[in-house]
C-alpha cells in the first residue's frame, strides 16, 4: 500500500472513516496519535460508516466488541494506553480476538509492539489545530 495522506476537519470525518474503508488493504488498524488526537473519534466514524453499534473507547475495559446491523460480530477496539506489560494483554487473550474474521482497532499500539497482527496497517493522526487532524495510512 502506498503512503496515504489526507487533512480532515471534524465535519469530513464521515469521509474521512469511508475513505479509510476503503482504502485500507487489511481490516486490521493501529491508530498512533498523542492524548486528545482523536483516535477514538475516528474509530467511532469508521464503526458508524460499516454499520456497527455505537464505538465506545474501551479505555476502562481494554476492549469493546461491536456488532453490525443484524447482529453479527463486526470487530474489536482495543485500548491499551493503560496496561503496563504486553504480558495484560495476552492475558486478555488477544490471539484469540486477532484470529477473528472481524475488524480490529488499536489505539496505543505501540505498548504491544511484539504483539501486534502482521497486516496489522498504522494510522498516525496529527493534530493540526483543536478542529483539523492530518492522518496518515502507511
């Protein structure tokens, strides 16, 4: 996949999450971005525009599990801002969620590393200003 980059205000975000769909060659996603960037934001456009029940950050539960429209899984959304160890994560049984046939969403990949699937496609999201994020699909 060649580099993708794209500036998108809060109001495009709908676009922004189809263009993602679209364009994304793996349904596997591991958004990097500092505190407040909007990963979550994002992640509930993307959730919305397949369809999926309401994206919450899994911030307190490590992960939230969304269905689609008729009730079948449509993926996980991981949060691992607060785990100490890749360790917590494999406790959660993260090999099993990653084998699924669903989406996955990952906000702080970078706290498992060693973990991560191998079509596994990194999102940056930069803040620009407090209503405009470049992202970057690489």
């Amino acid at each position: 996949m060649a580099v993708q980059e794209m500036t998108f205000s809060l109001e495009e975000i709908r676009n922004t999450a189809k263009e993602i769909i679209r364009s994304a060659p793996a349904r596997a996603l591991c958004f990097y971005g500092e505190m407040g960037a909007g990963k979550t934001t994002l992640i509930k456009a993307i959730v919305k525009e397949l369809g999926g029940s309401e994206a919450q950050s899994p911030t307190f539960g490590l992960v939230n599990e969304y269905e689609d429209s008729e009730g079948g899984l449509l993926g996980y959304h991981f949060d691992f801002y607060r785990i100490e160890s890749e360790e917590e994560a494999l406790d959660l049984g993260l090999e099993d969620y990653f084998s699924q046939d669903a989406w996955i969403f990952i906000e702080w990949p970078e706290k498992i590393p060693s973990l991560l699937p191998e079509n596994c496609i990194p999102v940056y999201i930069q803040v620009i200003d407090d209503n405009t994020r470049e992202i970057r699909l690489s």
